[in-house]
C-alpha cells in the first residue's frame, strides 16, 4: 500500500487539535479591510472548527485517513 500524500496548502490553513478536530482560519480577513465593521473583523480573528460534513475530506488532504 503506496503511502498517503499530504497536501501543501491544506498543511498550511488546517491544524489539529488534541482532542482530534481540525482547527481553521476565518475567510474574508485579508483585504478590503476599510467597508468591513470592527466588530466583524474582530470575531473573525479567532479560529474556527471545520464542520463535520467537511471533516473526512479535510483528513484526507492532511493524510489521516
């Protein structure tokens, strides 16, 4: 059985948690900054869960599964 590839920009944006969830960023927090309120720039700041739908497509990329 040939070993699994992990992919590189799914290496980048993912990391695990110890509990085993996948811990991700926040989209929409890298330009046109200025029309976005300070509230809504704040609150995606903090890191996210990747939904369960999205889990094992996720743990395929980082070649967990």
């Amino acid at each position: 059985m040939p070993k699994i590839k992990t992919n590189s920009g799914a290496k980048k944006r993912f990391t695990l948690t110890g509990s085993g969830k996948i811990k991700r960023k926040h989209a929409y927090k890298s330009h046109i900054l200025t029309k976005k309120t300070t509230k809504q720039k704040r609150n995606l700041t903090y890191a996210g869960l990747v939904d369960k739908a999205d889990k094992n497509n996720v743990r395929m990329l980082l070649g967990l599964k």
